[in-house]
C-alpha cells in the first residue's frame, strides 16, 4: 500500500524531523533518539534546533542533529 508522507521543510530548505523519523532513519530505538535529543538541547548552540509546537509534537532540524552526530562521534574517536 502506497504511503504518503508530510516532510516538514522551513523557508530556507531546512527538513525538520520527529524522534519516530529519526528513529526510523538510523535504526535505532525512541529511547535513543530521546537521549540523543536530551544532550543536544543541553548544548547551547543547538537551542535553535529544536520546535516544540506542543507537549508530544516535537521537531529538530535535520541539518543541526546530523552535525551534533558527527561532533559526537568525533569526540568518542577523540578519547
């Protein structure tokens, strides 16, 4: 069956994800997702990453949450 699919995209092109898509991108568990958002908000330059339009509907900028992956595992290749 055919699925269509909102992508939530801003005015400069930026996709904004939900922790279900992204958990859905790289595999891995909502509760990781959960986490990895919790760090990243912890950060002060990501705190324009991140739309909270309600209690459960969330959203973080695509661009910002693969950099802070690639910062994450750079800091792991590091110790």
């Amino acid at each position: 069956m055919l699925q269509a699919k909102t992508i939530y995209v801003d005015d400069y092109g930026a996709r904004w994800l939900s922790r279900t898509e992204i958990a859905e991108m790289l595999s891995v568990t909502r509760p990781t997702v959960w986490r990895l958002l919790n760090k990243m908000r912890a950060i002060p330059k990501y705190r324009g990453a991140f739309l909270d339009l309600s209690n459960t509907l969330k959203r973080v900028r695509e661009r910002d949450f693969m950099e802070f992956l690639k910062e994450q595992n750079q800091a792991y290749l590091k110790k």
